[in-house]
C-alpha cells in the first residue's frame, strides 16, 4: 500500500552516501511522497574522491524522483527560497524531517568556546525552530502536517565531551514537545527520532580514527563501543529510517510528542 501518496517531503542534511538523511528519502519515496533532499553548499570524501553536495543530492534525487536544492538551515533566505522552490515544483510541505546536524563543540568543556556553542546551537536547535516557523503556516492552511526532528542518545541522557551537542540536542526534544503542545490543535504532528550507534559514513570513520589512535583492530574498536548497547552492535540508516516512516505514516495518526529512541538498547548515560 502507497501510504504516503501526493505528499510532499523535505529532509535536511541528506547528501552523505550513507546517512540517516538519504536512507529517509529513499524510504519515504518508496511510500508514494514527492520528496525535497536538501544540504549545505560543500562537500564529503567518498571512497577517496571528493563530491560536492549538491551532486550528491541529484544523484539521489534522480534515483527517487526527487528534488535537490542547496540550503543551509541557518540562513533564513535559503529556508524561504528553497521553500519557494518546492512550492513550485510539488507543492506545500506536508512533512518535515530535520535532520542536518553538527558535532561542534563535542570536546572537554572546559575547552570548549562560545563559537561552539554558538555553531551548534545554529544547526541542532535555530535550523530546525526556523523550518518549523516556515512550514507550519501552509500546514495550518490544510489542516495537517508532520514533524520528525532527529535527535540522539545526547537527547536523552549525557556523557563527557559532548557538552553543546547534548545541550542541543535536549533543546530539540523541547521543541518538538513545545509543537505537539501548540499546533496539535491545527492537526500538526511532531516527534523525536532519538538515533544511537548507527552506521553512517561519520560514525564508520570515528571507528577507523578510534582504531588508528589507540592501536588496536577496528573489531576490537566496535566490541568496546557498543560493549553497552543490548544488541552489540551498530544499527543502519535503514533502521531510522523504518521509525520515521512509522510516524509520517497513517499508523502514526495519533503519536505525537514523543522521543523515539532506535538504539539497540544503549544506555542513555546520566
């Protein structure tokens, strides 16, 4: 069954090979939605040669029947004219998935700056609350919409070195429970999809730079990272992926509000 079919998507930060942002899309595609990849104006290493983001955002978007468009989520003019964009070509926002995120500032506190938490605060917590202000209205006019905010493990609990990543990415969950609470009333859903270990290109290269460093195998490398986690191991893009569908879809008509973890039962920390 077509679940989602004329309904039209945005995801933020969706350009890496192997991210939580591309296996979305190509998730949500699969449910019928007309779907908008979108990320910053730069680039990522893949497999020893650098692609630009916005070549990799095409190439997705070709495979899904998509649209790729350029936009950093702290710059409320490429909001608005992305947002324009996507009008012209699908239609209004009838969900929205952000997901572009930043590790800035994840070191010790007491080394950590006021840039970094000012860069972080801009792409975890301002992106997303300056989205939400730009699609509502046109979800309000239908009378409909859903949110998915893509949090973490730093969401729910904390652990050393990830002071304005965790401060953040708390602020988010506030968020989406602050429009649940607002805009429930108008139809407008909003969850948090609260992510663990999982196995993107960021996360298989923080293994590889862990193995390097401390000498040891890349197998020994993931027995002691995911030593905690139930399942002893990392998930996919994939697995996030199946949570967000859950709650954009017609099974998630009456979830709203709520952290989501898809974690593979790893300890939150404190």
């Amino acid at each position: 069954m077509i679940s989602l079919a004329g309904q039209v998507v945005l995801i933020t930060g969706a350009s890496a090979p192997r991210g939580i942002g591309r296996a979305i899309a190509k998730r949500l595609a699969q449910d019928g939605a007309r779907v908008v990849v979108t990320d910053i104006d730069g680039a990522l290493e893949v497999d020893g040669q650098v692609r630009p983001h916005l070549g990799l955002l095409q190439d997705l978007a070709a495979q899904i029947g998509g649209l790729a468009l350029k936009m950093d989520v702290t710059d409320p003019e490429q909001i608005a004219v992305c947002l324009d964009e996507t009008r012209a070509k699908f239609g209004p926002v009838d969900v929205l998935v952000n997901n572009a995120g930043s590790l800035a500032g994840s070191d010790n506190f007491l080394s950590t700056t006021p840039a970094q938490w000012q860069a972080s605060f801009a792409v975890n917590l301002l992106g997303p609350m300056q989205l939400a202000q730009a699609v509502i209205p046109d979800m309000q006019a239908k009378g409909s919409g859903r949110i998915i905010n893509i949090g973490s493990t730093g969401s729910l609990g904390a652990e050393a070195g990830f002071g304005a990543y965790t401060a953040m990415k708390h602020g988010l969950v506030g968020l989406s429970k602050t429009l649940a609470a607002e805009f429930g009333p108008d139809g407008i859903l909003c969850n948090t999809v609260c992510s663990g270990y999982i196995a993107t290109d960021m996360h298989m290269a923080a293994n590889a730079r862990l193995s390097h460093e401390k000498g040891v195998s890349l197998d020994e490398i993931k027995r002691r990272r995911y030593s905690d986690v139930a399942l002893r191991d990392a998930g996919s893009p994939e697995d996030v992926a199946e949570a967000v569908a859950y709650l954009v879809g017609p099974a998630g008509r009456y979830v709203t509000g709520i952290n989501l973890p898809v974690t593979g039962g790893v300890p939150f920390g404190i």
